[in-house]
C-alpha cells in the first residue's frame, strides 16, 4: 500500500491506434470502410441509376447535371450550344468564338485528304449547296457550273429581273469562297 507522498505504479494497456490495414499485404480491400457512401442520383426524372456523368446545365455556366450513361448519351445527342439565341445571336457567337480560337484551326497538314471526308469548311460545303453540287466535286467543275449559272443569271442577259440579279450575285459570293479555298490548298505550306 502506498502512503502519503508515494507515487503507486498502476500498470495501464497501450491504447492501439493502428488499423489492421498496414503492411503488405493489405488484410482489407482499399476503400472498404464501415460507413456508408453517398451515392448521387441520376437527375433524370424517375431514373433510379447512379448519377456520375456531369453535364453543363447551360453555356459557360458551372451548374451541372448529373446523368447515368443512358441519359448522359440522350443528353448529348439533343445538346444545342446555341438554345434560347436568335439566329443573330447565334451567328456573332458562332464569329467572336472563331476568332479567339484561332490556336485550334483545323492542321494544313491534313490537305492532303480527297474531297467529302470532312476536309471542306461549312462555308465552302454552303457554296457547293448553293452552286448544286455535291461534296465531293473538283474545282474544274465548279468553274464550269459556275460560268454556266453566271450566264444564265447575269445582268446583262436579263435586265430588270431581280431574282436573277439576286441568284447571280449568290452564284457569285459561292465561287469566290470556293476559289479562294482552291488557293489555299494550291498554295505551298510555308508553315513547315
């Protein structure tokens, strides 16, 4: 028995702090843990599948959707960058973006690639619409329909139709785009 003044030695049990999760090899899988994980939910009304596909709720806007894959695939399929925008709107966000995405033109080194396979522009597929032929015509036979169109519908040939004027002038704006874009693929690649 200790007296007044005496310090009584009591034996105490090391607490252990220490998982069994040490060492090689691990006793338990990584991420098993005893509590519950919150899992989010498809936001797709009445869909019960795990949500962990995000998708932007509007343009430039950090607010998301989350999707299961099902209807992260629908979501996509449907997406239009330019909802809600007049066809104004559309077309100067369409410009302003092409301008500061300058970095990201398509690579000249893919010039080599035939017609219809996704080397023409949009304007120069709108040309090609415009003058009626198809995506994968050669220049010669855009010079050849439009010399025919132009006759047909030039001022001259017939003055004081405004629908030929108008058309002529459509044939024309078609031809300069496709003749400058025959330039650029003509012209030596000097980027190189």
């Amino acid at each position: 028995m200790a007296g007044p003044g005496c310090v009584a030695y009591m034996p105490t049990m090391a607490r252990t702090t220490r998982s069994q999760d040490w060492g090689f090899p691990r006793w338990r899988g990584y991420g098993t843990a005893s509590e519950a994980k919150a899992v989010r939910m498809c936001d797709r009304h009445g869909c019960d599948q795990p949500g962990d596909r995000p998708a932007p709720k509007s343009p430039n806007s950090p607010d998301r959707w989350y999707f299961c894959e099902t209807h992260a695939g629908e979501y996509n399929r449907n997406w239009n960058y330019f909802e809600g925008l007049s066809a104004e709107e559309a077309a100067a966000r369409e410009a302003s973006e092409r301008r500061t995405s300058a970095g990201f033109a398509e690579s000249k080194h893919h010039g080599w690639a035939g017609p219809g396979d996704g080397s023409r522009s949009r304007d120069e597929m709108r040309a090609l619409d415009a003058l009626g032929l198809e995506a994968d015509a050669d220049f010669e036979t855009v010079k050849l329909t439009w010399r025919r169109l132009a006759k047909a519908s030039h001022p001259d040939i017939r003055p004081g139709d405004a629908e030929a004027a108008k058309r002529f002038q459509t044939v024309q704006a078609a031809y300069e785009v496709l003749r400058a874009a025959e330039e650029r693929r003509q012209a030596p690649d000097t980027a190189r």
